[in-house]
C-alpha cells in the first residue's frame, strides 16, 4: 500500500527517529529535521537509515 502524503511521512519518519536510541526529533522543517543526538555517535546513526528508506518505499507510486 502506497501512501503518497509527504506531510504524514515525515511525521511517521520524525516519530521513528523519536524511537531510535539517544535521538530526539526536534521540529519539522521545510527542508529535513532539526535532532538532538545525546553525542555525535548516536547522530552518525541516522545517516543511511534503513527506516529512512522504508518510509520514503511509502511514497513511492505502484
């Protein structure tokens, strides 16, 4: 199932980031996410995240 809501996607993308230990997504920005990582390591984490990718599979038409 395709959910093409660009809007809902990047909730859903803000909120997993939320789950990902030592991370916290701060605001929504027309360009990407302002997170709070509590050290560089956990910040390194979220580059290539494989959610990432699952979240933007949703956008993607069938």
């Amino acid at each position: 199932m395709a959910v093409n809501n660009p809007g809902f996607n990047k909730m859903l993308y803000a909120n997993v980031i939320n789950l990902t230990p030592g991370t916290l997504t701060v605001d929504i920005t027309k360009d990407g996410y302002i997170i709070h990582a509590l050290n560089e390591n956990f910040a390194k984490g979220l580059d290539g995240f494989i959610l990432e990718k699952l979240v933007l599979k949703l956008e993607e038409k069938k």
